[in-house]
C-alpha cells in the first residue's frame, strides 16, 4: 500500500481508541500493537522508493480552497529517513514504557504526537507543515507536564512559551512568503520559486531560524532544553531528544536554505559560529553535570551543534553527514536516556557520585551500555563515526578552524560519556546496591535493538546515505544566489 494519508491516521485512530483505555495492561499492548503496525506500513515506503531527486507518492486535497490552501504530502529523499527515524523510533520507546503503570492516555498522547511529527516531515505544503509543527507540541507538552518530577509546571511552561514564540515567528514569514507568491500558495515549490531580494530572505531567515534553532536547540536558544529533559519522565524525554529536536534540523534543510538562501548565506559564518560556542560550551558543562541525565541533555545540545554546522557548511557532505547523524543521534540518545531510567529506577538515584560497579551485578546492561556509548562518541565501525566524519568534512570545506573548534565534540565526549560509563558501570559496588538485577524481557529487547543499528549503521552506512544522496545533490543545484 503506498497511500502515505494511511500513516497519518494509523496513530490518530490509535490516539482516539486508547483515550478510552483505562486498563494499564490493555493500553500497553494496544499502543505497542498500533505502532508496530505503523512500523509495518513504512515499509513498503522504504521497498518502493526509487533513490532518486523526485518527490515520490504524492498526495493532495484542496483544505481551504478560497486561500489555495491544499493538504499536500509526500516523500523524498530527505524525508523518508525522518519517517523511518520516527516509526522505528515509537515502538521502542511505548515498550520502554512497559516497566511503568501507564494508562491509555499516557500513550495516546505518543501516538497523537507521533501524527504531528509525521506531518512535519511528510508535508509539501506550509500550511499542512505549521498544522504538524504545532500538533506534535501539544501532546508533548502534556506527557511532561502531567508526568515529569519536581517543577515541572514552571519549566514546561518555560519550554512552551520558547517554542510558541519560534512558532508565531515562523507562521509571520509563511503569511509573507504566502501573498508573495503568484497564486496565492502555501505550496513549497511555489515558495522555492519566489525569486525575493536579499533585503527580505535576510528578515525571512531569521524568522525561520529562531523557530527551528529554539527546537533543535543552538545556542543560545538552548536554555529551556536541559531543565525539560531533565524532568521530563523518561518517554517525554526520548521523544524530545530522539524525534522532536530533528524537526528543528529538517526545518533548516527542507524550508531555511532553499527558500531564503541569500539570508542563510549572509549570516551563515554568524550561525557556525554559535553552533562552534554551542558544541564546545555543552560539552564542558557536560563534563560538570553529577546528574547523569542532565550529562545526557547537555550532549545532545553538542551533537546537534555539529548537525547545526553541518547544515550551514553548504556542501554535500554537511548535509548527508546531518541527514545520517540525525538518524544515528535519535538512536544513540533513545538507548541512553532509557538505560539512565534503568539505572535510577534500581538504585534510587541519578547522581554519578553515589552509583558504580553497577557492571558487576549486571553484565548484560553494562555491555549494551558501553556500545551504545560508543556509538555516541563516534567510534569506528559504530553509526557515529560516518556522521561525524562526514559533517566534520563538510564543516571543515567551509572553514578549517571551524572544523578544528567543531572537532573537540568527539574529544570532550569521549571524555565525559566514558566518565558517565566509569561511574556507574565501574568500581565498587555500594553495599545498598547489592540487590541491583540484570536487565531483561522489555529493557534487554529494546536496548539489544538500539545496540544492533548503532552497528549495523556503523557497517552499513550506505542504506541511509543512498536514499538521500540525489535530493541532497538537487536541493543544492536548487538554491538560487
């Protein structure tokens, strides 16, 4: 079946069906079920896709026909890795979600969400893409609020004023790009076509930018991210960390570049510059952090620094190197996050100085961990290293010192994610722990999945590259200076 609306209103359905479940055991295996049909029906998509430049299995209704409003969709080579980025992505995180008495509409909100994300990447409308944008907020918002720890009201109320305010920026430049052009349209390619001077695509750029640089985080737009996923219960915190911040980096590719690329051009070396101070910044504090969950969040603003860089290098290998590594960071964080809840849940606590020698009462969690590590750090024949490599290639054809300062993600990482692994892993273990257990059923399967793409990734790069490379290569022939 290749109707891309069918993989819209899978978790809808599954979202209205589970807000009725009050059952705990029934909502996790409904949830679980729905998104690994979901899962199933991408894959056709995956079969079917011909690595081309082309827009494949389009679909288009008029929404609102007195503004040229339609509901378009479809797939290319940059989307598609978001799509099954995000469908791969659900069902583990709703079997993670098995260890805790979750009712169903805990999970009906991941499945609403799940809808809005997918909107975002599928849309080839601005209108159809601004309904995705602000829907994936919404449920996410909630599973924070309602289920995260100590003030979490006051912080999710920090996070969505942030995101509110990128967003009503953002639906100012579409309106504008929108009786720009010669229809009126919302329609992307109608948008691509405007040939508008650089005295607007500058004021457009930074419309854009603040929205998607305050949900990817860059610096230093960054401040309401480590308090969020700090107290964010472990779910909200893989779907923040592991899907919703790449909206932010699909956002730059699909929408920033080819639409203002004379503004992207001007304030790029701006731009490489605050993705550099972000990387180097993060991960400093990173290497601070006693709370292994907060370590976590200041790494993924380093990752997604480079990512940033890579983005704004202008060049194939920046682009690919970000497609891949968004890819690759939705992976690795998902797997970390999950196995810091594994570890607060048996000792009690996240706080690096009072865990260690964990390894020894649990084997199995100690060696999926340190792979999954490995892979986060950019080791060789792990799906961080071709990431990595590539955005440093291409941050390095822009500018030697930006690849030399950008560069020190993969030194200061080692450092502080092989700390994390000494303190918890090795050592001693306290007395209060002795009754720590091995993981097992739902923990085992979702980290030894993670673990295998982090090295089947790492072997096989190309199943990710060639999908993208064609769209890559047209979208930069496309940008007009």
């Amino acid at each position: 079946m290749s109707n891309l609306f069918i993989l819209l209103l899978v978790p809808i359905i599954s979202a209205l069906v589970l807000c009725f479940v009050k059952d705990v055991v029934r909502a996790k295996w409904i949830a679980l079920i729905a998104s690994l049909l979901e899962l199933g029906l991408s894959i056709p998509f995956l079969c079917g896709f011909v690595p081309d430049a082309s827009v494949q299995f389009e679909q288009r209704w008029m929404w609102v026909e007195s503004l040229g409003i339609q509901f378009h969709i479809g797939l290319d080579g940059i989307s598609l890795p978001m799509l099954l980025l995000t469908n791969g992505l659900i069902p583990l995180i709703v079997l993670s979600s098995f260890r805790k008495a979750h009712k169903g509409n805990f999970f009906a909100l991941i499945s609403f969400m799940q809808a809005g994300l997918l909107l975002v990447f599928l849309a080839l409308d601005a209108f159809t893409f601004y309904v995705g944008w602000e829907a994936a907020l919404i449920p996410i918002y909630f599973i924070c609020a309602l289920w995260g720890d100590g003030d979490r009201i006051r912080i999710n109320l920090k996070f969505f004023i942030y995101t509110f305010f990128g967003s009503l920026l953002m639906l100012v430049a579409l309106i504008f790009l929108y009786n720009q052009s010669a229809a009126p349209s919302f329609e992307w390619s109608a948008f691509v076509a405007l040939d508008l001077p650089e005295s607007t695509q500058r004021w457009v750029f930074w419309a854009f930018f603040f929205a998607f640089a305050i949900k990817i985080p860059i610096f230093p737009f960054h401040t309401w991210q480590p308090d969020t996923y700090t107290h964010a219960p472990a779910a909200g915190t893989m779907l923040l960390a592991g899907i919703m911040l790449k909206m932010g980096v699909y956002g730059l590719i699909r929408w920033l570049l080819p639409v203002a690329p004379l503004g992207a051009l001007a304030y790029s070396q701006v731009i490489m510059v605050l993705c550099v101070i972000g990387i180097v910044y993060a991960s400093i504090i990173a290497f601070r952090q006693q709370d292994a969950k907060r370590l976590i969040a200041y790494s993924s603003i380093a990752h997604v620094g480079l990512i940033s860089a890579g983005v704004f290098s202008w060049n194939s290998e920046g682009l690919q190197g970000a497609i891949i590594q968004m890819v690759n960071h939705g992976l690795n964080v998902v797997g970390l996050f999950f196995i810091i809840d594994i570890l607060q849940e048996r000792t009690g606590t996240r706080t690096l100085a009072e865990w260690g020698g964990v390894a020894s009462k649990a084997p199995r969690l100690a060696a999926v961990f340190l792979l999954i590590l490995m892979g986060a750090v950019g080791l060789p024949l792990t799906n961080g290293f071709i990431g990595e490599f590539l955005l440093l290639k291409g941050v390095f054809d822009y500018g030697v010192w930006y690849a030399v300062f950008g560069g020190l993600t993969l030194i200061l990482g080692a450092v502080y994610m092989l700390r994390l692994y000494q303190k918890s892993m090795l050592g001693a273990l306290p007395e209060r722990y002795v009754k720590v257990v091995d993981i097992k059923g739902y923990e085992l399967l979702v980290l030894v999945i993670i673990a295998f793409f982090t090295l089947f990734l790492g072997v096989w790069p190309k199943v990710i590259l060639q999908l993208s490379e064609a769209s890559v290569t047209n979208l930069l022939n496309q940008i007009k200076f």
